[in-house]
C-alpha cells in the first residue's frame, strides 16, 4: 500500500467517525422544551356541567 492511499483510507475513516459521532450526538441530544403560553382567563363562557348518561343534543 502507498502512502498516498494510506493517507486516503485515514481520511475516510476518520471522516465516517466525524459523521457517525455527529448523528449519534443529535440523536442522543435532548429535545427542545418549549412552554405553552397559558391564557389568563378563557376567552368564551362556560356553562354548568351536565348528566354523562343523557344523550345531548349534538349527539347522532
């Protein structure tokens, strides 16, 4: 083996173990949190609640 193809397989190697550590690290990364902005108070009215066993009016 030459040197210059020796040099090319470090290359690659080193290389597909750059990318491999990258995929797992993104993998492994935790995921972003994002916080749901809570409304103050709710925007429509709200009514008493009803018996479950009745069949309400929407119902089919």
């Amino acid at each position: 083996m030459t040197r210059r193809k020796f040099i090319e397989k470090l290359l690659k190697a080193g290389s597909a173990i750059v990318l491999g550590f990258c995929w797992v690290s993104k993998k492994a990364s935790p995921r972003k949190f994002v916080r749901a902005i809570r409304i103050k108070r709710y925007p429509g009215s709200l009514g008493a609640l009803q018996d479950i066993h009745k069949q309400a009016k929407w119902s089919g």
